[in-house]
C-alpha cells in the first residue's frame, strides 16, 4: 500500500507551500462516492490505488519499469482526472499540475514495489 501513500505527496507539499487546504483532494476523492467525507475519501483513494495497481503490477515490463511506471501514471491521471474527474466540481476545482504529479509519484512507487512480482 506504499504507491496509495507517497502518491499525496506531491500534492501535500504544494499545499503546504501554498498555504492551501490540505484537505482539499481528499473531499474531492470523497465525492467519488456521494457526499464529502474522509471516510469517503479513503475507501475512493484505496480502492482506486489496488485497481490501478494491480493493472500496472501487471502490465510494466521489467527493463525500464520506473519510468513505464511514470508514463503510464500520465495516462493514468489523464483518465482520473480528465474524464472522470471533470464530472465532479470538486476534483475539477484542483490544481492540476500537484495531482498529475501525485499520479507520477503513484506510477514510479508502483512500479518500485511490484518489481519482483513478475
């Protein structure tokens, strides 16, 4: 389960920089499943982190695997964030480029914690 943690991050610091909400993402992933809620927010964000790692467990090759993990962790947050995302107020409200990195993050500890699975 360590791509669902250091994949806030990215985000997090930006946050903290920034002086903004450090909650802000987590009441948007709450809004996946109706209502704002962290508890909400953490069912979403494990049950989007097991999905999409078993996906990439399963498809990053061996040979450069950290940065397949990268790209396709692009992919990944155009899917979250451009096509889902963009039905829900709160998660299109976020900046942008702190979850794609989120993403990045995601893809790269993915790939670093399922290298042996294959």
């Amino acid at each position: 389960m360590l791509p669902a943690v250091v994949s806030g991050l990215p985000s997090t610091v930006v946050a903290v920089v920034r002086g903004d909400d450090l909650l802000a993402s987590s009441r948007a992933a709450g809004t996946l499943l109706g209502k704002p809620s962290l508890v909400r927010a953490l069912v979403a964000h494990v049950g989007l982190s097991l999905g999409w790692t078993a996906v990439l467990g399963a498809v990053l090759p061996r040979r450069r695997r950290l940065l397949w993990g990268a790209a396709a962790s692009v992919g990944i947050a155009a899917i979250d964030l451009g096509v889902v995302g963009r039905r829900f107020p709160a998660v299109r409200a976020l900046p942008q480029v702190p979850q794609y990195l989120d993403h990045v993050a995601f893809g790269v500890a993915v790939a670093l914690t399922t290298a042996n699975e294959r």
